[in-house]
C-alpha cells in the first residue's frame, strides 16, 4: 500500500507540481554533460519515482521492526557485519562515511543492528523542531545515539579508547563561512565537509564507507569499504578525496537513487 501511495506521489511532485524539476534539470546538466538530454530525462523520471518510494520508507521508519529492517537492508557479503565487528572487537572508533544515496535514513539503522557497541548517528539539526526531534527518534530507535554535527568531535573524544561506531552522512553542503576545500565532485567544483578527515586525525580512526545499493524496490545491500586504519599517515585530503571518489563512483552507476533534488553547489570557488 504504501507503494501504491509512493506512485500518486510521484505523479503530484513531476507531473502536478514539479517539485524542484530546475534544481534536478540543472544538477543533471552539470554532472552528466557527457550524456544526451534524452538519457538525462530518464534519469530525472526515475530519480523522480524513487524519491516517492523514499518519503513512504522514511515515513515507515516510525514503525518498521528490526526482524523487518534486516529483510530490507541485507548485508552484501557473509563477512560484512564480521569484518565491522573485528574492527570494533580492537576498541577502535570507527568512522563510516555515506551518501544521501538510496534510503540513507535505513542506512543509520542497518549500522545500528550489527553491533552493541557504541552506535553514533552524525546529524545536521532541522529548523523546525517537531520534525528535528522526529528524525532524532527515527534514527535512535535501534540503538542508535544522535549527535549534532558542531557536538561530535566532543562525543568521540569521551569515547576514546572504547569501540564505537559511528555514521556521517558527507555530501551535505557546509555554509559558506566553514567552507575550507573543494574537491572535484562530478564533473564540478564541490564544497566538502573536512569533519570526516579531522576527527579521524583527532582520534585515531578507522575511516570507511557505507555502500548501500537498491536491489529492487524496497530491497537493498550493505557493504562495508574499508579505507584506512592509519589516518595519520595518509596525507592532507587523502580521506576526504577517497569518500568523496567512491560516492562518486556509487552514484554514477545508478545515479537515480541520489538526492539531485539538494540544491548541492549553491557556490563556487570564485564566490569565496
């Protein structure tokens, strides 16, 4: 039923309203100049089709069981939870970047059902407070701890020498005033988050990734992508460039299932 609900979405948000369609026709523009309007019109359809599917999953996180996660968000491999579990086994913190790509908000949850462990669910606080306290109850349903983005450097240092785990999702956009480094982000200037690369020189991290794919509609995978254990001897926006390379390659192969209605580059380098 809620698919059902998610089809009539779909046709209010493209068809009726055209929710955002400039902001998602100009992110494609950029980011694919390669492909034909055609090929780029296909993928707004489905992008368009799969963000009703998101809005009712997000909406069933409310409720979902944790027997009912785990048959929607499977691990990749057999080893996935357990090469996770080894590293926390070490009293490592360890630090996964994801992407607002497929069902990011499923993502934090699968994170939370694989370890007792610390569990630490980076956010970025809403201005509307009952919606911010709604998402924060979404996430901390399975063990999950949220922690706003200017509070976690100060929670990872209290946890210091004890096994944690915690997610951050690294394609937001940082405000102008913070903003420190650009990478090269489909085929574009982008403005980069550094917390990932900080804390993980703060702490000692085990940095990673969160490669979660959509295998049918409402069905997905989880793998886990190890990056460094050492990030203190990785150099100066090694980490930050290797998050942002594999998001990257994850969204140019389906690129339908991430978030192209975000206005992502509200400015460049020279407006700095």
């Amino acid at each position: 039923m809620l698919y059902l609900i998610s089809d009539v979405l779909y046709l209010i948000l493209y068809r009726i309203i055209g929710y955002r369609t400039r902001v998602v026709r100009e992110n494609l523009a950029n980011s694919f100049p390669e492909k034909s309007a055609a090929d780029r019109l296909a993928i707004e359809k489905k992008y368009f089709h799969y963000l009703g599917d998101l809005i009712m999953e997000t909406i069933k996180m409310l409720s979902i069981s944790p027997q009912e996660a785990r048959r929607r968000m499977r691990p990749l491999h057999n080893d996935t939870d357990s090469r996770v579990n080894e590293i926390l086994n070490q009293s490592r913190t360890l630090l996964v970047a994801a992407g607002h790509y497929c069902n990011w908000e499923l993502t934090a949850l699968s994170c939370s059902m694989i370890t007792d462990e610390a569990r630490i669910i980076v956010y970025k606080p809403l201005a509307n407070r009952v919606f911010d306290d709604l998402f924060k109850d979404v996430r901390s349903r399975f063990g999950g701890t949220p922690v706003a983005m200017k509070d976690i450097l100060r929670k990872l240092v209290t946890l210091r020498g004890k096994a944690s785990l915690t997610v951050l999702v690294s394609d937001q956009t940082p405000v102008q005033e913070s903003v420190q480094y650009f990478a090269q982000f489909l085929n574009q200037p982008t403005a980069i988050f550094l917390g990932i690369e900080k804390m993980a020189m703060a702490t000692n991290a085990v940095v990673g990734f969160w490669d979660v794919r959509c295998v049918k509609r409402g069905y997905y995978v989880y793998d886990f992508i190890h990056f460094t254990s050492e990030p203190k001897k990785t150099a100066e926006y090694e980490i930050t460039n290797m998050h942002v390379a594999y998001l990257e390659q994850v969204i140019k192969a389906e690129p339908q299932y991430w978030l192209w209605s975000h206005k992502r580059w509200k400015f460049k380098p020279r407006n700095l």
